[in-house]
C-alpha cells in the first residue's frame, strides 16, 4: 500500500475496493473501512471534491482586480503565492495575468516562461515605456494565465527609473493601457520597498500580504504597512490590504498555531481561512518550471491554493478595479519615494 496519497494523482480512484486478484492467505479479504475512516482516504477524499469545485468556476470580479503580492521579508512564499493563486484562479475560469517584478524572475521560472536577457519584459515597460502588450505570454499547461516576465535588466530598474517622468506610477500607465480583458492581475514584488515596489502599489487596489507561520513572521510587517498607507495618502487612495495568507504552516507544532492565532487576532477577517502547509511539492514544482496545480494536482498544497483562490474570488464579489478613476486626486509628490525609503 502506498503511503503518499499524492502519487496516485487526480484522475485515479481514491477508494480502494476489494481486489480479485491473489493477496496471500494470511491477508484479509474483507471490504476496507469507509474513506473517511483513513487519513490517506479522507486526503484523496479532499482532492476530488477540491478539483470538482476547480471545474465549476467563480463569480468574476466586475472589473480587474489589481493585487500586490508584498512582504519585504525575504522567504515567506510571495513568488510561490503569486505563481500558485494565479493557476488556482486560471483553473478556476478566470483570465490572469502575472506581472513579475523581482529581478530574480522566479515567477516567471515557476510558469515555464522564458525570460533570458534579449526577451522583452516588464524591464522595457517601465523603463522604455514599452506597451504591456508587447511583453506579456500565455503560460504554457493552464489556458487563461498569462505573465509579464522579469529579466535580469530589471535589477538596474531601481536606479534607471529614479530620473524619469511620474516614476512611481509608470505600471500604473502601462496596466491602464493594457486593452485584453482580464480579470485578476497578481504583481509579484521584490523582497524590498524601492520604486519597484512602490510602482506596484501605485498600480494596484489589494494588497496580498504572505504571512509564514515561523518565529519572526511579525518582524518589519509594520514598515510594510506604513509604507502601505504613505502610498495611500500620496499615490493611490484606494490602495487597501485586503488579504493576508498564512503561508508555510506546519500543524505539528505549537509555534505554527501561535503564529497563525496572532495574525488571525491582529488582522481579523482580512487573514484567509485557508492556510498553505509547509509541502516538498509546493517546493519542488518550480524546477520543473510548473506551478503545483499542473505538478500534482492532488497534493495538500495544490488543493490549498484552490481553496484560497476560492476564498480571495468570493471575498472580492463586487469589488473591482476601475482604472480610469482609481487615481483621480492622487497627488505625485516627488518627495514621496524618498520617504518612502
């Protein structure tokens, strides 16, 4: 009998009946206990529901919704988040676009996008005032999710765009220009809070805060959130976290439930049912240049993704982004970045 429930995949029948063939005398042949009755059954039991619920589709926002994926501490699972929920709400029926903005292109790696030095990327759209258009590429394996890759240039971008016209609101620009229809756009953000960060919240509406359930998962989250609302004042006063997901949960231990009741008691409603379990497939998805969802479907992290994106789609019925007046009164106050900074 196998002890992983996650080899035998989704399209596999999960309840084990009798078998026909010879099992030995001292082996019973009795009918085994319900699903219910074993963890490995209860485990396939979750796939199966989780994937049918993948299959039926989600309300669709009313307009985008513009989500930044930030936390400046490295580590805490923002690129794995993004690439993730972007495949979970693509599976789900909605057309996603990932915007990858770390200079380390992991997300762009994760979807299988190509995003060597000569190919055209987010680089050219704040820099070069490139059309997003130009860009962006259908990812490959999961219809409806697109990407906006990240080159190794976008490392000199921070300097680069320091000198240039309405430097913080440059993806902003391009995103309003943007004219295929989507429905959710997931940046991803370096683990700093430099213009290419700040280019991101200008951008967005949402804030998706990554939380992991370890010891110093607190620790800077207030920069973070003050950096939040100096862009609120200055930039974009529709600018809101909206999200928090705990990421990297371990039920083993007692810090994991610690960690996760002082977030859930600080932050209220906005922290997401759903947590992401600390998952070798999760980890291992990436190298294969995969999001979990198409690595192993069935696996606890592939399955806690769709909840969560489930979750974030229901939460946001009703709320969308309207990129023609989400900005009217936004004063772009030059000193704004350096305090900022």
């Amino acid at each position: 009998m196998r002890s992983d429930a996650n080899i035998a995949g989704p399209m596999t029948d999960p309840v084990p009946g009798p078998r026909a063939e010879s099992t030995g005398a001292d082996v019973s042949r009795e009918t085994p206990p319900p699903m219910d009755d074993t963890p490995i059954g209860r485990a396939a039991q979750l796939a199966v529901e989780a994937l049918g619920r993948a299959g039926e589709g989600l309300p669709r926002p009313e307009q985008t919704r513009v989500m930044v994926v930030a936390n400046q501490k490295g580590g805490v699972g923002k690129t794995t988040t993004t690439v993730n929920l972007a495949a979970s709400l693509a599976l789900h029926g909605a057309r996603v676009l990932v915007v990858d903005l770390d200079p380390q292109g992991n997300a762009s790696t994760a979807l299988g996008i190509d995003h060597h030095a000569e190919v055209p990327s987010i680089y050219d759209v704040l820099v070069e005032s490139r059309p997003l258009s130009e860009v962006v590429q259908p990812v490959p394996d999961v219809e409806g999710l697109f990407c906006a890759p990240a080159t190794i240039d976008l490392a000199g971008a921070e300097i680069e765009l320091v000198s240039l016209v309405a430097r913080e609101s440059r993806l902003q620009r391009a995103i309003q220009a943007y004219e295929q229809p989507l429905d959710y756009i997931l940046i991803d953000c370096p683990p700093s809070l430099g213009l290419l960060t700040v280019n991101a919240l200008v951008a967005g509406q949402e804030v998706l805060i990554p939380i992991q359930c370890e010891y110093y998962a607190l620790e800077g989250l207030g920069q973070l959130l003050r950096n939040v609302d100096l862009v609120r004042g200055h930039l974009n006063p529709t600018l809101h976290v909206s999200t928090i997901l705990l990421t990297m949960y371990d039920g083993r231990t007692r810090l994991a439930s610690q960690v996760a009741d002082e977030v859930r008691s600080h932050f209220g409603d906005e922290v997401l049912r759903t947590s992401i379990p600390r998952s070798v497939r999760i980890s291992e998805a990436p190298s294969y240049g995969q999001t979990v969802l198409t690595y192993d479907p069935g696996s606890s992290g592939a399955l806690s993704y769709l909840e969560a994106a489930r979750e974030i789609a229901l939460k946001g019925v009703g709320v969308g982004y309207d990129a023609t007046h989400a900005h009217i009164g936004a004063q772009n106050d030059p000193n704004m970045v350096e305090g900022i900074q």
